[in-house]
C-alpha cells in the first residue's frame, strides 16, 4: 500500500475493494491469452474486462480526486497507468472482434495447456464479478461441491472461490468469528470525527468537479457510499461510547453524533443524485437503462410498427422511444430483424441511439467509427436479450 501516505485512515481497505476484483479480472485476461475458447465466449470475456477495468479506471481517479492529500501520487499514478494499459489492451482486443480488419491477420491457434498438474480451466459468468476465467475444483477435492478458484498472477495466491447457482456464480464466503468492535477513548473519536468533517465540503466539491471525466456513473456513487460508511461507522462507535458512560451524552457529544449521521446522509445522497445525473447525460447504455427503470426515471413507447429499411442489408426496423416521466424523449432504441414477420424475440440487433443517432444504423455507425474506442462506445450501445424482454418487447405485437 505504498500509494496511501496515511495507514491509519480508510483508504487502505476502500484501496484493497479495489484491487482484490482487479486481481481477478487480471488473471482471466491473463488466461484469456493462453487457452482456446470460443470466438462469442472470447467476445463475452473482452466485454466484461473492458467494463471492469474501465469501472476500475473511474474509481482509481475518484479517488484520487477525492483523497489527494491522503495518497502518495507518485505511486498511485503508477498504478493508474498500469491499468490504463490494460484497459485499452482488452478495449483495442474487443474493437478488433466487432469491427475486423478487412483482411484479418490469420490468427495462431493457442496451444492449451494440458498434462499432470495442471488446473482445468472453466470460463464463469459471475452474479457480481462480470466473466471470469478460473481454476475448475471437481467436488471433492478442495470443496464438497465443484467450485471454480480464482487465483492471482505471480504469487498464485487464492483470490476468491465461487460455486455454481442456476445460471451464475456467486462467491463462497468464508465465514470467520466477527471481531468485537472496538471502541475508543471519547477524545480520539472526537478529534477524527471533526477532522472528517472538517473535510466533508472539500470531497463533495471534489466529487462534483470529477463528475465531468466519470465514464461510469456507478462508479461515483459507490466512492461516495463507501465514504459515507466511513461517517457511519464512527457514529456507531460514538454511541457504543455513549452506552458505556451515560454521562459521556452531553449535548455537545450528542451533536457530534448529529453532524456525523448528517453527513453520511448528504454522502449518499450525493452519490445518488450524481449517479442519475450522469446516467441521463453520458451515452446510453444497458446498465445505465436498468439503473434509470429502477428508479422510475423513464419509461418506454413503442414508436409505429416495423418498416423496411433501404440500403445493403433491407431489414426491418422495430424503434421505440425511452421517454421521461413527462413523455419527452431521451433516447431511442432500434431493434433490427430480419423479414417483417421474424418472431419479436428473434432480432438480429438491438441497440440505444442518442437523437442525433437516431437515422443511423447499428452498422453505419461502426463502420464510422475510426478508432477502437469509438468501436467500443457504439458496441456498449447494445440492448441485452433479458432488457429487451423485461421492457422493450412486451409493448411490440
């Protein structure tokens, strides 16, 4: 943790939330590289990589916006930049499978690793974690039940193991005693809750300025929450001290424990009401639509019915509106399919347009784009198969 000047505060473990998930996706980009899998299978990880490492690009530089005083740059910029390297390696990779070259380099076959001693490897779609690559356990050998082991590059140290659910993977969780929570002297939670405090409208002010170079809304509301957490905590810690001396409740002590419970309150908040900022404002996409439907911030109409399209493919177009609560139009969303009469779940693309998009076809608008992270913005436009049948093709005959 040599990016972080003070390992007393909370950075140290907001820091290791980063890099633990980090560490997972390094190690399947890193597999990705070795062992065959299939070229949609190959597709689906590069999309995921490029997500979680572009998510964790815009949390590093949140929080370095925020806690500038609190990291040691030279070293955190080293970091900074080795995951900016991944990320346009895997995004230049994603680019390269959505739009090829016209004459694509003819790719080695990889050679997988097989033989005594050697993990299996089984490619997961993880509930929380995106796509990952990892070691297949068969039940019975490190756990009852077969169980996919995530471990880090180098060091081969076991990051996180994760067990088959239906159709995902969630984590095992190991569950160890709960330490009793410890509390301090009343000085010592009263100098570091003013010192929080203190810097209270310095993050917020901070936050909003960074709001202009987030990429991913998500990202900034969950720095603010962990944040806020950080306010929670000492309060709960304040009151554990105010049961274990009564007469420690003097009023002054009580509005400390106000100001700290406010002040998790406006973190939260922020992070939310920035979140929805930035998921109205930045390009659309499925994650950002799903955030907007579940807090009721838009709603969808089915704009006519299908019409056939000019040009070289002479598909048909399914468009419908995503609207505000108003019934103003935000964004579009064009399902493509190929004959008028193709069943509605069985469109070949659909994808989310801005207004000024909206004449363009999925297609034009790739073969627009000229560089690999123009290629990757328009393929992030993409409708997934469950967003489509949860909100779009109920509304289509």
């Amino acid at each position: 943790m040599l990016s972080v000047k003070n390992r007393q505060s909370a950075l140290p473990d907001r820091l290791l939330r980063i890099l633990i998930p980090l560490m997972e996706h390094i190690r399947s980009h890193d597999d990705l590289q070795t062992y065959d899998v299939s070229p949609s299978d190959r597709i689906e990880v590069l999309e995921s990589l490029t997500e979680h490492y572009g998510k964790t690009l815009d949390t590093l530089k949140g929080t370095k916006a925020l806690y500038l005083d609190d990291i040691n740059e030279s070293y955190f910029d080293r970091l900074l930049k080795l995951v900016e390297g991944l990320y346009q390696e895997v995004s230049n990779k994603l680019a390269a499978e959505i739009k090829p070259e016209p004459k694509p380099r003819k790719r080695i076959p990889k050679r997988p690793r097989t033989g005594a001693g050697l993990p299996q490897k089984k490619l997961i779609r993880t509930r929380h974690n995106g796509v990952l690559i990892g070691d297949l356990k068969p039940a019975g050998t490190s756990q009852p039940i077969e169980v996919v082991e995530m471990h880090s590059k180098g060091s081969n140290q076991i990051l996180a193991t994760y067990s088959r659910h239906e159709d995902v993977w969630d984590v095992v969780d190991v569950r160890r005693p709960t330490p009793a929570p410890q509390t301090r002297s009343f000085k010592a939670i009263r100098t570091q809750a003013r010192e929080l405090l203190d810097e209270l409208d310095k993050r917020m002010s901070r936050a909003e300025s960074y709001k202009t170079h987030c990429r991913h809304p998500q990202e900034i509301e969950e720095i603010l929450n962990n944040e806020a957490s950080h306010f929670r905590t000492l309060g709960e810690e304040l009151d554990r001290a105010f049961s274990a001396s009564p007469a420690s409740r003097t009023p002054a002590n009580e509005e400390l424990s106000r100001q700290l419970s406010d002040a998790a309150h406006q973190l939260t908040t922020k992070g939310s009401d920035l979140r929805i900022e930035l998921s109205l404002k930045l390009p659309p996409t499925d994650g950002n639509l799903r955030f907007l439907f579940e807090k009721n911030l838009i709603q969808v109409a089915r704009l006519g019915d299908r019409t056939a399209l000019q040009g070289a493919r002479k598909d048909f177009l399914q468009e419908y509106a995503i609207n505000d609560r108003d019934g103003f139009p935000i964004w579009y969303a064009h399902f493509h399919y190929e004959a008028a009469d193709t069943p509605k779940d069985n469109f070949s693309v659909a994808h989310l347009k801005t207004k000024e998009q909206r004449k363009e076809h999925y297609h034009s608008l790739l073969a627009k784009a000229t560089s690999p992270y123009a290629v990757v913005n328009v393929h992030r436009g993409q409708i997934s198969k469950s967003l489509a049948q949860s909100r779009f093709l109920p509304l289509a005959p």
